[in-house]
C-alpha cells in the first residue's frame, strides 16, 4: 500500500477513486512521562517520552487507514492529512492523531 501526502503518485496513473478513508488513535500518557515532560518545560529540550507516545499513535492511525483503503480495494491513499492533539488535564494528558486520505485504484 503506497501512502502519501501528495495528491498522485510518481509513475503511476490513478484510473480510480474509491473514497475518503481515515484513521484515528488516541495514546495515553502517564504522570511520570507527564513529571518528566514537565521538567522538560522548566530546563528546555525535547520530551522523549512523548514523541514516542505520539509516533505510536501515529502509526496506529495509518495502519487503520491503511486497513480501511485495503478492503476497499486501493493500492495506495493518497493527500493524507496528519492531525494532532493533546486531550485533558493535569490528571492525565491524552494525544489523539488522525488521519485521513482518499483511497486510490492505480494503473
């Protein structure tokens, strides 16, 4: 399955759309990774902890969107959009990713 942001594909001629597909993931953090990002903040740098949560829904997003424009039959999804979240309070920050594209038949 061929995924880009772009709208065609080098090479390849698209001789079908098969509709908008998309994906959502929502990771959550916990207060240590929250401390630690927290202190982050104070003395600068970046915060491991959660680029590592947020590269995780990310990819889970993708991979549903991928599931999706597979059982409709595309080879690839093209102009993907990549949208990013955090959700919630001190308690418990949530990172919410979505995705979305439209699914392609290629030729």
């Amino acid at each position: 399955m061929i995924l880009t942001t772009t709208g065609s594909v080098e090479g390849k001629r698209i001789v079908a759309y098969l509709g908008i597909v998309s994906g959502e993931a929502i990771q959550g953090t916990n207060i240590f990774k929250d401390l630690f990002a927290g202190i982050r903040d104070i003395v600068g740098g970046r915060s491991g902890a959660y680029e590592g949560e947020i590269r995780k829904a990310r990819d889970a997003a993708m991979k549903e969107m991928a599931d999706e424009a597979a059982q409709l039959g595309a080879d690839a999804v093209v102009a993907i959009d990549m949208d990013y979240q955090a959700i919630g309070g001190d308690a418990k920050t949530l990172l919410m990713v979505s995705v979305n594209g439209t699914a392609v038949k290629l030729g």
